[in-house]
C-alpha cells in the first residue's frame, strides 16, 4: 500500500443463492483472502436480477457490478441463468452507448464448489476497475450557472 | 506461419548441424524463421549457477527484443520465439516464470531492462521446435511433404531433461511423445524405449568424465538393445555428449557398440528428401549410412 | 408492503456477533456497533460473542419484548448457516420470524479479508443494507406442503442396500435403482475386508437377498434415473429399465440358457472379473448376482445383431422367460426423498504410462487382484501371474491417481488398507515377497494401524517412496525378465530398482464419469472432482442443496465400508425426518402479481419454468400459483411493468440492499 | 368569482404539446370558460414582464412543456414556479427529457459544431459562433446560453404533477384539468394517467399467445405487420408492456409498434433498464450467438429504450468525448 489514498473500486455483486453465493461461502470456509471492494447482494437467481439493479448500483456509486451465477445448465431453476444471459446481452450492448467500459459489468458463472474462483474473479476484476478508475457518470445533471441551487437536480 | 528464431550460442558453433537441418526443414515446409537481431547468451549452464539473477536478466532481454522485434505489447496477441536448444529453451521459459511469480527478482530485472530501454511485458510464448512441428504446424502438413519415408527405420527418441522439465508446456513430463509421433510421420518406426528423459550426463562428461560417459553409455545401450537404428535428440548437450564421446565409452565399456546419433530435424530433412549436406550430416562423428526412403 | 410500514414504526435492533474470534480479530465489533447506531430506525445495537447461542437468542428476544423491536438484524456468519436460527428466535420472542435480516460477515468478510480497517469497513456496508432492507420485510408464514411417503435409492453398492434396508425396515416403501444388472456394488468384487479380514461375500450377499425379498423393496437393477421433477416431498422420477431380453418374473437363475448358448466358451469380456475372464452373450453377472436372473448383452448376441442365431438359449429355458423382443421401459415413481449412493470409478492406470499398465502384462490395478485373490474370482483365489505362474516378487505401488498434482489431488483414503490387506493375502497365498510402496501410511480407523503394524511383523516390506516408475530397462542380470520399479526410498535417502514379477497399482477412487450429468439430473452440486457436494462439511454431511435430497457413501467422496454404511443410516435418517414429518414448510419467497398493476402483457408466463402463472382471461391479468412457485423471481425481474413481485425479494428491497452497501460511509 | 388563472409555457420542444391542448376540440371552450389564460406565449402575445408583474402564487396552474437546456429556459421556468401554485410538467419533454434529451449522448460542444461548422450546408469561413452577449452601437444583445445537458423540468425546478404523454393524450388533459377544477388532484408528485402498462387497453390484448416468446425481434420496416395480432408477438419491439397507459394505444391501434412514450410506471425506477429487461426477456435463445443474432432487431438500444426519458434515466450519461 502506497502513503497516497488510491482509487479503490466500490463493485457491488449478485450472487445467486445456491451456486454463486454458497461459492462465497465456500471461499470464507477455505479462507481464501481477495480484495475487500466487492459487497455482495443475494438473488435466489440469477435469472431474478433486473437491469434496474446494475444501473442503479451503477448511479448510486458502483464503479462496477459483478453477476454471479450457476454455469449454464446447472441453473437450480431449470433455466433462470440464460433467461438473466439475454437480458444481459443486450444490457452490456446499451451500456456500452452509455461510455461504460465492458469490464465494470462482468457476468460469470461460478458453482458451489468454486470458492476458487470467487477469489480470482474478484481480484481480478478488482484490479481492472482499479485500473479503469471511478465511474463517472459525466452527464450527472449539475445545478445551472443561473439556477439558483436550491432547485439543483431534485 | 513466421516466428522469431533464437539460436543461441551452441547452434552457431558444436551445435551447427541443429541450425542447419533445422532451417533447411523449416524452409521446406514453409515455416518463417526470423532470427532475433542482436541477441545474447541466453543465460544459462555456468552463469545460472554463479548468479541467477544476471542470469534471468540475460533471458530477459533477449524476450524484451523478442517483443520488441515482434511488435506486441500490452494488449496485443502474443509472439512466438522459437529456441531450438533444450538449455535455451528452459532458461528463457524459467525467466518469464520467474519474472512472474517472483516479484524481487522481476523488480530487478525489469529495473535492469529499463536501464537498457527494453522493455518485456510478458508477450512471448516459447516454443521449442518440436512443439512447433507437432502442435503449430501439424503432423498431417509434414506428413505429406514426406517424399522418402523412413520406412523400417527404427528410432530411438530421447527428449533430455530439459524441454519437458518441469514445464510441460506441450508434453507429458514423464512419458513424453511428440517426437514419437513426428517419427511415425515421418515413416519410421519409434522403439519402444524407457529412457526418454534419462539424464545423458550432461556438464558431468566435462567435469567428471566417467560417470558421464556412464550415463550415455546405458542410453545408447538400451537403445540398441531395443532394436534401435539411430537416436534422436533435440538438444546439442545430449547430442554432443552422446555422440561425440562414443570413442572414449568404449575404452571404458569394451561391449559398446557405436550409435549414430542426430538431431530429430537432421532425420526429418531426410525424410523430406533434403540433401545430406543441407542437414549438416557430414559433421556426425559416427556416421548415419542408413538408407531412407527405399 | 408498505401497510406495515405504515401500521408500526420501524425499530431496528442489531446484534453483532464476534464468533469468538472467527469474526472479532478480523474486524473492530465496536466501530460497527458505533456506525450501526447512526442508522435510520435503529433502536438499539448489541454485540456478543457467540450470536447463535442460547444466551445470544436471549439478547435480541428480550430486546424485542422489552423495547418494543419489530425489525432484527443479526451480523454474523452466511444466512445458509444461521438464518433459521435466529428467524426462529425472532418468531419465538412473538416476531414474525420474516422480520429477521441477516448480514454474512464471516464468510464474506472476517474469513476473506487480509485488512482489519478494510474489513471493518465492508462489515459496515453489509450492516447497512440489512438494516435498510430489514425496514421493508413483511410477515409472512411459511407454505406447508405434503410429503410423498416412498423414498428413492438411486445405486445398489453397499450404501444403497444398506440405506433400502433400514428404511424398508421402518415400514417405508423403497425402490432401489441400480445401473447394472446386480446389486452388490464395488463390495460384491472383494474377497476379504479390512482390517477384520471377514469375507466381504459372508456380510454382503444375505443383505442383497435380504434387499430382494423384503416386502417394502422394489428393487429395479440394469436400470437407471432419467428425469427427476418435482420438489421436497413430492419428486417425479422416471426410471428407464433396460432391456435384458430375459423376464426377471420368469427366471430362475439356474443358467440352463448360459450352458446352451451357440458360444461353447466365453468370448467377450467379463467386466464383473475386470476383464480377467470371458462371458458369453447370455450371461449371470456372478453367481450370487442379486436379482438372480440371467441377462443377454444386445453387443455380442448374434440373435440381437443379426436375429440368426439358432436361439439354444431359449430353447433350453423351460420357463420361456428369454424374450429377443424386449424393449427398454420407462417406469413412473412418485416419491418424498431421493438418497443418492452412486458410488465411485476407480482410476484408470493408463493415465499414468510410467506405471506401464496396459503395456506390461504383470502390471494389474489392484481391483484385479481382488479378484485374483477371491475364492469365486476367475483363478478360483490362485494369485496367478497371466501365463499362469505364481509370483515371487510383488510390488505394490500405492497412490495411483492420488495425492498427485497431475491426476487427482485427493488422498483416496481407502488405498493405504486395502494394499495393505492385498498384500497380506498375496503374502498369504503365494509367499511371495512384497513391497509397498507408499507416499505416507494413512491407518486412520478402529484398528486400522494394529493391522499395519501385523503386516510389518508378517515381513512385508514398506519403502517409504512416491514409485517413479516401472520398467523392463534391466541394468544387472537378476533384473532380467523381471519388472523393475524405481523409487527413492526416503528413508534411507537412495534410489532403488526392485525387480518383481508383478506390479500391484492401488488405483484411487474417483467420481464417475457421468458425475456431472447425474447431478445434473437430480440438480445437485458437485466439487470440481465430481464428488457430491454435501451441504455442510460438518453440520449437513448427507445432506444437498436441494431439499429432499441425500447423499452417501463414496458417491460423495471415497471412503471405506465402514464409513459407508455409517453414512447411508445418517441419510436415511434424514429421509425418515422428512417423510415421517409428513409435510414440508417451503420458504416463502414466492413471487406474485398485483392485479391492479397488471396490464397482462404475457411476459412473464414463459419465465416460469414450473408453469406456477397462467393467464387470467376474464380479468386480462397473470397469476401465479404459489403452491407451484419455487421463489426464483426471473419472472419478476422480467416483468416489465414491476406489477409482478417477491416476497422477501421485493425490487425495492433490493434497490435498498444496492444503496446500503454502498452507502456505508 | 374570479376564475383561476392559467399559464401555458415552453421549454425545448417540439410544438406538439401545444398542439395537443388545441386537440381537446370543443372541450377547450369549456376549459376557457373556466379559467382566465394569462400567459401563452405560442396562442397569445404576452411578455415576460407580464409574469414578472405577477404575484407570487398569483398563477394556480402552469403547464410547462418542453425541455430544459438554455438559460432562458431555467430563468422562465423559475419565473413560472414563483408565480404559479401548481406546476404540470406537461408531455414527455417535460417529464423526463424526451427527444430533446437525447442531445445528452452528446455533447454541446459537438452539437455547436455540428450546426455552425460540421454540416455540409453551412459555409462559415470565420467560425463564427453565437456569443452570450455581443456590442453594438444601441448597446449589449445577449442570446440565452446553451447548458451541457438537457434537463427534464423536474431536475430544474420542483414539479407537482406529470402529464405524460408525446403529446399528452387529449382524454389525459381533459381528465387533468377537470381535476384541478373540482379539486380532487391526487397528491403531489403524482403522474396523472393510469398507472397500467398499454397492453391493458390495447385492442390486440386478446391475441397474445399464453406464452410471449420470439425468436427473433425486427424493426417496423423489415415486415409487413399484421393489423391485428399482438406486435410483440410478431417481434416487434413494442414497449406497450412497459408504458403507462392512457394513451387508448393509440400507436399499435394505427399498426405501429408502442415507442414508450407515456413513460413508467410508479413502481418503476428506470423506464429504459426495466423495458430492456421485458424485452429481451421473451427472447426465446439460449446460446450467446443465438441470443445476439435474436437481438439483432435492436440496434440501437439505448435509444430505442431511453427515447423518451434519456435525463431522468439512472444512468445519466454522455458519451466520452
């Protein structure tokens, strides 16, 4: 660690409940250390998470969103994993027109067995957005030079 | 196809049959060899043993002009270096590991590299030529410029201690057999040997002559016991060592009967129907008569 | 949801639990204590060393009773772990127990996190969004849904018989499906078990008898899973029952048909000798294959291949129980509980060509000399080299495809004993001298090193040394003809060559091949080697992921006999508390459809794999059926209106878990 | 009895919305009965010193349409919300940034040279930009200032009500003002037009298939459409779904597909995420390159989902420079 307070990522996850999440578990119990910048949030699946949470996180400070879910085929409701999988096709191509860099939203899939890879996933994305600095949203809406600023963006 | 071609020192001097049949075969089948300008010592054999570190920094700037010369940085695809020698080929893959792994040791050798303004960004992929032959270019693609098959030759293949120790990048690391299956190419007949991998003895045939004569004495022995016209190396250590020594062994082994023994690519540019003279084969002290392509 | 916001303030209390020191070294307890007090609705904060303990309970149930709490957070460990817990410690203060949000800051914090001040920090944010998502919970009680009463036994090895039996016993009604033609397993092959030294055939076969008469067992061999629906306590199995081209009904086992056959000897290998002896066509597994029914292999049958075969098989059978037209079945079970005992493979020896097996006649794997050594094996128990002579010198090579970076990194666990026993009967029979050759000695069992150390007195001898290989390079003259295995023995630090007659490979257990598809079919997890995942290492050992699900034997890792049959009574003790319970309480995290937001666009009727929403035509709007919802929320986060939702998943339960994590400072 | 006074305004928009007041026909010779209209610069000559002459809350409505992007616009429209009691944000320029927002993908500095230099009609040797404020011999003319952004009105002052709408609907207009005047306007904040997506009052509700799925989505002019079956069904990318109604859906009822200009629902956070998801989760695909080849039938995703609501989305972005 260096005397000057780097960047450090803020990247939320969401992890499903029985492959992704019991991996995090998984990796506590084997007390595999990786970076402390990812929080994460519990779907039941992947196939429940919604755009709406990835561009909030995104607005409400992430600079990155991790998905984490059962490998195609393993999904504990059949298929929920490629029903999230077309939703996120599409999502990384809009937020791409957004200027959003391709490695802040990182889908991966990771079975329970694989605490393994929740360290390496996470350290690794860790350092990407690291690397790629703090999102800024640079169209945040700022008071106007002759708007008072009591009215600034409600 | 076209790569970057690393000779080093013993390719240019007791190795020179290597360089010869090597860039013969490779012209033949089309494969581009561009060799490294400016290259040094790769650093291995005594500078590895007296200072690794000077060592490593020596590999290293020979892959920070690989990269260089090869156009590729961060971001980009990789480039290929091909080192014929086993020691070259083991001491430059072992310095990108170390480079990796080790931080110390990359922090001075990266710091030693800029002093120069070189560079290395872990860009080059070594490739031994065996791994080139068999895993780039295709055993099917030599298979048919084949125009003298080895027909009935049979052929001992030893791959040393080097090229699949311990990174087994492209082969087994016990039981070895891209050179097996570039022999079965070729039209000859691979033995079934136990001693792929057995030490020939290598700087010990310098330094404590008998014990390494003993050593290639059990690897030629076993060989033609097992009905071998001719052994294989890929390394001008073993080669020298096996074949150049076959005088004294036999001073001190009265049962040793002579082996030719040659580079695989010596073989294989027989096997393509290249000239003798072209594969360096008037240089081989117990000489290969064996008629190929009957 | 917002009703009871609205109805009751909310008063949050937080308890922050140390885990001894699992969480409390890792993180500063009183900084997150401090921080969870600036947070909105938050009445009173705690923080105690063992959260999950009784007088821990007590902490927050006294808190809810005397300062009015309506809303509990407890950070601690992974909800997989405690959340029933203290939701049941919140229903038992008079809270609804969905009242109860949980923060995982062991797991996902104390146990991962290198820095204290970092750590503390992330504790803070998960802390955050608990307490901010814990404001909108709902109560809501659990759906209770009956069990089906039969159970399924998938695998007919020792755990699989074992688990069948125990639970027939308790008046269930079992089916045993088993892959192969007999039941019997791996334990069928063996002549001796260890350390006892009983015949595994004595203790085995009049359980497999006992597996075919008992009245509650149905038992389905040469059979297999093929589609598994359902839930806890209420699967739909479908079984498919290959063809043996012989009715099981009608056959008696006495082999007239096997004698008949065109074939005067066997021809084909006989996988149940490991290949040491023929079959013909028509074949009984082994003689005390259970059912005892004949069967015929459609790969070898000329009638089957090519229908011209004089058919002396059928002919011979005075039952007419040989039918050529037979065709695989499908069978329908409806069960409550499914225990997984699938077993294991063992490795296969050619993986590692420096043992030479496969190359070398006299290298056998040591499940062939299992059955050299047995009694009804195919050299009647004579240790027999293959042309026929006995071995003086033997070498048995332990950790083959174990404890090996290259194959397996696991330590097999039964190797160790089971070479051992080996090398005590070959010994026994032959009088041969036997080395061992072994990484380290693992005895650990009930009188497990009392035999290692009968074998050190018996005079075999153990070299303490990872084989590097085995070799016909013969360098003096009694090596000649003679395999030669090198190792360095470690203990007196030089490198040996022992020439033997025979090389013995203790192959390790692996998982089957198809271990990946058959968790698939039964939607369980497995590690990356294939082994079964139980759910807790320690505190759920036979149980899955998926409810009404168990696992045992070496299905979910290798382990011998003993451990075995311990482990299928642990899951058919489960599987009892489930079926006898009579009922299941499913979570209640079902997702559903407010009608008034609805304009019935049909979006989310196709994300329900389970088919729980239809559309209501009279009133234009879905709905979704919870007895039929499994909580997956894919339809609501497809919904493209937010009319649909999920109970403890709501949209903005979540939007405030995101702004909680990360607004935590 | 005085009749309550009434202004209209207009911000960045395209005129529609005045339009849409006209279209209520006979029905606004009753609003005119009502009330007293003192302020509609687009029908009626009035200035800005009749506004600033007014009392403070001496307006009981403004209706302002449009866009915020200039200093003209922020300095009227917080004029009008001194003057006026309760403030409509009317359409979906005002409500969420509408086409005017779009602007936002870009930038001002890109749009000035994209007029003033870029385009091929324009010849101006000397760069010659519009200045803030220029000297001539009568004095100093100034020109109002363009923002970097494009604002929907509620990001520039407070707004009591949302008419939806591109324009609002004419039943949605009438409905609002006879709300404002017998009194029963719902609580502020409020979008005033039902909170149910189009579907439910579009006329091909009937045809949807039990199972919405489509294997493959296409834009308008790659088919011909069927006049009467479900246009989601027939893989168009119809937003009725995700719109609020009010509207009688009016676009699929003219056989084109529902472009989501109503906006979203209440319970709704971000209209074009929340679309996005609805969309492409009827995608029946299941490998990657299926998925993509699928989805194929939408270019342009940020436009087609955020048309109308580009600055009040989460992610309120620009394009880098």
């Amino acid at each position: 660690m260096s005397d000057t307070p780097a960047f450090e990522p803020r990247i939320v996850a969401f992890f499903c409940n029985w492959c992704t999440y019991t991996a995090a578990d998984l990796a506590g119990t084997a007390r595999l250390t990786y970076a402390p910048n990812v929080r994460v949030v519990r779907i039941m699946c992947s196939g429940r998470l919604d755009p709406q949470f990835v561009v909030t996180a995104l607005r409400q400070g992430a600079d990155g969103v991790l998905i984490g879910g059962c490998h195609p085929g393993d999904c504990h409701y059949q298929e929920g994993n490629y029903k999230m999988l077309r939703r996120f096709h599409l999502l990384k191509r809009m937020l791409k027109q957004f200027g959003i860099d391709d490695q802040r939203v990182r889908l991966e899939w990771i079975s329970a067995s694989e605490g393994d890879k929740v360290q390496r996933v996470i350290n690794e994305m860790v350092a990407q957005v690291r690397d790629l600095g703090p999102l800024a949203l640079v169209g945040k809406p700022t008071p106007h030079p002759d708007a008072s600023e009591k009215h600034a963006a409600a | 196809m076209n790569h970057l071609y690393y000779p080093g020192c013993s390719l240019k001097s007791t190795g020179r049959a290597y360089e010869e049949s090597l860039l013969a075969v490779c012209a033949t089948l089309g494969v581009g060899l561009t060799e490294l300008q400016d290259w040094n010592c790769c650093g291995a054999t005594s500078y590895m043993a007296i200072d690794e570190v000077k060592a490593f920094a020596l590999a290293a700037r020979n892959l920070a002009l690989a990269e260089e010369q090869g156009k590729v940085g961060p971001g980009t695809p990789t480039v290929d270096l091909v080192a014929p020698c086993a020691a070259c080929y083991l001491v430059l893959a072992k310095a990108q590991h170390c480079l990796e792994e080790n931080k110390e040791v990359g922090g001075k050798i990266t710091a030693a590299l800029a002093a120069a303004q070189l560079q290395y960004t872990g860009r080059v992929v070594m490739r031994h030529p065996l791994d080139l032959f068999t895993n780039a270019l295709g055993l099917d693609a030599i298979k048919a410029q084949v125009t003298k098959p080895l027909t009935g030759l049979k052929v001992a293949c030893y791959y040393g201690c080097q090229i699949v120790r311990p990174y087994a990048t492209f082969d087994d690391q016990y039981h070895p057999m891209t050179m097996d299956h570039l022999v079965t190419a070729l039209g000859g007949t691979p033995v079934d040997w136990p001693l792929k991998t057995r030490c020939c003895g290598g700087s010990l045939t310098g330094t404590v002559q008998e014990v390494g004569l003993r050593m290639s004495y059990h690897l030629l022995k076993e060989a033609r016991k097992r009905g071998a016209d001719v052994l294989l190396t890929a390394c001008p250590l073993c080669q020298f060592n096996l074949e150049c020594y076959q005088d004294p062994m036999k001073a001190l082994f009265p049962d040793h009967e002579p082996l030719p023994v040659l580079y695989f690519t010596q073989l294989m540019g027989l096997a393509l129907g290249l000239e003798r003279a072209r594969l360096g084969l008037q240089r081989l002290f117990v000489p290969f008569r064996q008629p190929v392509g009957v | 949801m917002s009703e009871t916001m609205q109805s009751a303030e909310p008063r949050v209390g937080v308890y922050v639990c140390h885990c001894g020191i699992n969480i409390a070294a890792k993180v500063d307890i009183a900084a997150v204590v401090e921080f969870a007090k600036t947070l909105p609705y938050v009445i009173v904060v705690r923080d105690y060393k063992f959260m999950c303990s009784d007088p821990g309970q007590e902490l927050l149930q006294q808190d809810i009773k005397e300062l009015g709490l309506n809303r509990i957070v407890v950070a601690s460990c992974s909800p997989l772990m405690h959340e029933a817990t203290f939701r049941h410690a919140t229903e038992a203060a008079g809270l609804n127990q969905f009242y109860f949000q949980m923060a995982n800051i062991r797991e996902h914090v104390s146990w991962v996190t290198a820095d204290k001040a970092l750590a503390t920090r992330k504790s803070q944010a998960l802390v955050s969004a608990a307490v901010r998502r814990v404001v909108l919970n709902e109560p809501l009680e659990h759906q209770k849904v009956p069990v089906k009463p039969n159970v399924l036994v998938v695998g007919g090895g020792i755990a699989g018989i074992h688990a069948a039996l125990t639970l027939a016993n308790a008046g269930k009604q079992v089916t045993l499906v088993e892959r192969e033609p007999t039941i019997g397993g791996h334990m069928a092959k063996f002549d001796k078990t260890f350390p006892t030294l009983d015949c595994a055939a004595c203790i085995l076969t009049p359980k497999m008898s006992m597996v075919r008469s008992h009245p509650n067992i149905t038992m389905l061999t040469y059979a297999e899973v093929v589609g598994v629906e359902g839930y806890v306590g209420n699967f739909t199995v479908k079984v498919k029952k290959k063809a043996r081209y012989v009715h099981e009904e009608l056959c008696v086992g006495c082999n007239e048909c096997v004698e008949a056959c065109v074939y005067k000897e066997g021809r084909f290998t006989d996988t149940f000798n490991e290949g040491l002896s023929k079959r013909k066509p028509v074949y009984m597994p082994f003689p005390q294959a259970t059912p005892s029914v004949v069967l015929i292999d459609p790969e070898s049958c000329i009638e089957l291949k090519t229908g011209k075969c004089k058919k002396q098989c059928a002919t011979a059978c005075t039952r007419n129980a040989i039918d050529f037209t037979m065709t695989d079945e499908i069978v329908a079970l409806e069960v409550g509980a499914i225990i997984i005992a699938t077993g294991f493979q063992t490795f296969d020896a050619t993986r590692i060509p420096q043992y030479g097996y496969g190359k070398f006649p006299n290298v056998y794997t040591s499940l062939e000399v299992e059955r050299l050594v047995n009694a009804s094996g195919p050299t009647g128990g004579e240790v027999q080299l293959r042309d026929g002579s006995t071995p003086k010198r033997v070498g048995i090579i332990h950790c083959v495809g174990s404890r090996d970076e290259k194959t397996n990194r696991h330590c097999s666990r039964v190797c160790c004993m089971y070479s051992l026993k080996l090398a005590h009967l070959i010994h026994e029979r032959t009088d041969a001298e036997v080395y061992n050759l072994y990484i380290d000695m693992r005895t650990p069992g009930k009188g497990y090193e009392e035999f290692y150390d009968k074998l050190l007195k018996e005079g075999v001898n153990f070299i303490r040394g990872r084989a590097a290989e085995v070799t016909d390079w013969t360098v003096t003259p009694e090596e000649e003809g003679k395999l030669v295995i090198r190792a360095e023995d470690t203990l007196i630090g030089v490198v040996r060559r022992i020439p033997v007659d025979m090389v013995v490979l203790s192959v390790g257990l692996e998982a089957h091949a198809d271990a990946d598809e058959v968790r698939r079919l039964f939607n369980i997890s497995c590690s990356k080697e294939g082994w079964f995942l139980e759910r807790h290492p320690k505190l759920a050992p036979v149980s899955t992921f998926t409810d009404g699900i168990f696992i045992a034997g070496a299905c979910q890792g290798p382990k011998d006999i003993p451990d075995t049959v311990a482990q299928a009574g642990a899951a058919v003790a489960e599987a009892l508390a489930l079926v006898d319970r009579g009922f299941v309480e499913l979570e209640p995290n079902t997702a559903f459809i407010t009608k008034e937001l609805c304009s019935g666009c049909h979006t989310c009727i196709a994300m329900c794999p389970f088919s729980a929403i239809r559309y209501n035509k009279e009133a234009g709007v879905a709905e979704i059926n919870p007895a039929l919802c499994k909580g997956c929320g894919t339809c609501v986060a497809a919904c493209p209106s937010g009319a649909a939702q999920q109970h403890l998943f709501t949209d903005e339960q979540i939007f405030q878990e995101i702004e909680g994590v990360l607004n935590y400072v | 009895m005085t009749k309550p006074k009434v202004g209209f305004y207009w911000c960045a928009s395209c005129g529609g919305c005045e339009e849409a007041v006209v279209d209520l026909h006979e029905a606004i010779l009753d609003v005119v009965a009502a009330v007293d209209i003192v302020f509609w610069p687009c029908a009626m000559d009035f200035k800005r010193t009749d506004v600033e002459a007014m009392a403070d809350g001496e307006l009981a409505v403004c209706f302002i349409n449009g866009a915020v992007r200039t200093s003209e616009q922020f300095e009227m429209v917080e004029l009008l919300r001194r003057k006026a009691g309760v403030v409509i944000a009317f359409g979906a320029c005002a409500q969420s940034g509408g086409i005017p927002g779009l602007a936002n993908f870009t930038s001002k500095a890109a749009i000035l040279a994209n007029v003033y230099e870029d385009t091929r009609t324009t010849v101006n040797p000397h760069k010659t930009y519009p200045q803030a404020t220029v000297q001539v011999p009568e004095g100093t003319l100034t020109l109002p200032v363009l923002d970097e952004t494009v604002r929907a009105l509620g990001q520039a002052i407070p707004v009591d009500y949302y008419l939806p709408g591109c324009p609002p609907p004419a039943k949605l207009i009438a409905d609002a003002v006879g709300a404002i005047l017998a009194g029963t306007l719902p609580a502020p904040g409020s979008v005033l037009a039902p909170n149910v997506g189009v579907c439910h009052e579009c006329t091909r509700k009937e045809t949807k298939p039990e199972k919405m799925l489509v294997t493959q989505f296409k834009r308008p002019h790659q088919v011909l459409i069927d006049p009467a079956q479900c246009l989601l069904a027939q893989g168009l990318v119809c937003l009725g779904p995700d719109t609020r109604s009010g509207c009688g859906a009016a676009c699929p009822a003219g056989n084109m597909p529902c472009t989501g200009c109503l906006g979203a629902l209440d319970q709704v956070r971000d209209f074009g995420a929340k679309a996005l998801s609805g969309l492409a989760s009827v995608l029946d695909a299941g490998e990657d390159a299926a998925i993509d080849a699928g989805l194929a039938g939408v270019p342009d995703p940020a436009g087609t989902f955020y048309r109308y609501s580009l600055p009040a989305s989460e992610l309120f972005a620009k394009l880098p420079e």
